[in-house]
C-alpha cells in the first residue's frame, strides 16, 4: 500500500476508487465526470495487465 502513495498514477487509481465508494456509500449520483475517470482507470489497469501477460 506503501507504493499507492509514492507513485502519482497509483495515488490517483486510489483517489477516483474512494470518491466512488463514497459516492455509492452516501447515494449521491456518481457524476459523469467520475464514471469516465474510473472507466479510463480500469481500462488503462486491465489494459496493463493484459499487456504485461503477453511478454
């Protein structure tokens, strides 16, 4: 966990992962803004993780 605050790409994954908990714990409305974030995010983790898996 460490790691999560020391690298910026990892800090930020944290951040827009909370923000959404928060926004589904409270039942606010998950703005556009941060669905797109978080689907860029999961998208940009799968997309890593399938592309290390290749080599």
């Amino acid at each position: 966990m460490k790691k999560a605050w020391t690298d910026l790409k990892s800090f930020i994954t944290v951040v827009i992962i909370l923000l959404f908990a928060y926004c589904i714990i409270r039942k606010f409305p998950i703005p556009n803004e941060l669905q797109n974030a978080l689907a860029t995010v999961i998208g940009f983790f799968l997309g890593s993780k399938i592309s290390k898996g290749d080599e």
